[in-house]
C-alpha cells in the first residue's frame, strides 16, 4: 500500500477534523466558533501545498516563510469576516492544520 503524500493527507485529516469540530461546536451551541475552526483547518492544510511548491522552486525558506505567513493572515482575517467571527478561532483553526501536518511528518518519518 502506497502511503499518501504529506500535502494530500493533510488536507484529508483537515477536512475529517473541520468536519468533526463544527458538528461538535454546533451540538454545544457554538456553531460560529466550530465554523471559524473549520475553515482555519482547511486554510491551514494549504500551507502543505504552499511549501512543497516553493521547495520545488528553490524559494529560499526564510523568504517563502514569511510570505506563507503573511498570506495565511490575511486569508484568516478575510475568513473570520465572511464567517462573522472574530479572527481568533480561524487562527486557531490553521495552527491546528499546522499540528495535523506535523503528525504526518512523524509519522511517514518513522516507517522510512
């Protein structure tokens, strides 16, 4: 069996956990703060794909990092105004991409 690549199986592990946390948050009656996660774990998965693209192209890490980061603000704030939530769960939301990404690391890591 052919282990997926990191991009694609954060994005899939984003979408499960957007999918579980806004179903939770709207059970407990906080269906703004579950939507602002959702969709920061779904902005925040993109930053796999971001990454791979600029270490293809030889974009230093330094430069492409502060722009990753500065991109996913400004799609954070954009976010967070069409949700009608304050920017704090989508952030949130991305950083928790972040981790998912992580995992994935370590975990395909360790099996080579």
């Amino acid at each position: 069996m052919r282990a997926g690549s990191i991009q694609q199986e954060t994005l899939i592990g984003s979408l499960f956990l957007a999918a579980g946390v806004f179903a939770g948050a709207g059970l407990a009656g906080h269906t703004l703060l579950g939507a602002g996660l959702g969709v920061g774990l779904i902005l925040g998965s993109l930053n796999a794909f971001i990454i791979k693209v600029t270490l293809d192209r030889g974009v230093p890490m330094l430069a492409s990092g502060l722009l990753r980061m500065a991109m996913l603000t400004l799609l954070a704030l954009i976010a967070a105004r069409l949700v009608g939530t304050t920017v704090w769960p989508v952030i949130a939301g991305i950083a928790g991409a972040q981790l998912v990404m992580v995992g994935i690391g370590v975990r395909q890591g360790s099996r080579a």
